[in-house]
C-alpha cells in the first residue's frame, strides 16, 4: 500500500523534530500556524509564492 502519513496536533518545535527524525515529513498543528479565517489564508500563501 502506497499512503503518506500526516501528522496531527503537531504544536511545538520539539513535536516537530520527533516526527521528522521517525520519518514523518509532512504535519499540521499550532506550531505552523494557528485556525484563521479563509481570508487570511490567501496573504500566507501568495508569501510562499513570492
């Protein structure tokens, strides 16, 4: 079976380096960025882009 695995309720630093160092490379939690509005969504990414 090919399936990625995304971790959940990653909220610290110290969360964060656990994961990767098991492997885990793609997370989601307040230590990337708390819930916002979808509004606030668009400035965040078009940063990425830039």
């Amino acid at each position: 079976m090919d399936a990625q695995l995304i971790a959940e309720g990653v909220e610290t630093g110290a969360d964060a380096d656990c994961l990767y160092e098991l492997g885990i490379t793609l997370a989601q939690g307040y230590h990337y960025a708390k819930p916002c509005e979808i509004a606030a969504l668009e400035p965040m990414f078009s940063a990425q882009a830039g």
